[in-house]
C-alpha cells in the first residue's frame, strides 16, 4: 500500500469519528434546547420566579444553542462535502 493511500485513509477514519463526535454534540445541544421552552413557559405559568429573568435568561441560552448548532451543522457539511471531494 502506497504511504499516501494509508495516510488518507487514516484522515478519513479520523474525519469519520470527529463527524460522528460532532452530531453527538448536535444532539445534545438540540434537546436541550427542545427542553427549555416548556421550561420557561412552566416557570412563567408558575410565577415562581421573577418574570423579567426568566425572560431575559431562557431566550438568550436558546440563541446561544441555536447558534452552536448552526456551527456545528456549517463544519459537518464542510468536512463531509470535503471527503466527498476526495
């Protein structure tokens, strides 16, 4: 086997786990975000706790995941259009 060949396919091995790292992360991330909304309108229904708080936290973590689930969705596209480029 050519140096070469073996080293690209052990860059493809890595890229292959890093993928599947990545939508574990994704994973994660998007269902803690499909937990806080009820969360938040729980906490607003229940008035345990002060209203402008509590809507000045919940949105602003929810962009912040929305955000890092966005870059984490640009790098998979980008390192699977990579490896199909190969």
């Amino acid at each position: 086997m050519w140096p070469f060949r073996r080293k690209r396919e052990q860059r493809s091995a890595a890229d292959e786990r890093l993928i599947a790292d990545l939508r574990t992360q994704r994973d994660a991330l998007q269902e803690e975000l499909d937990h806080i909304g009820p969360k938040m309108r729980s906490e607003l229904r229940s008035g345990k706790g002060d209203k402008s708080s509590t809507l000045a936290k919940y949105p602003k973590r929810m962009v912040e995941l929305r955000i890092a689930i966005d870059q984490i969705d640009e790098r998979i596209r980008t390192m699977e259009e990579r490896s199909e480029g190969r």
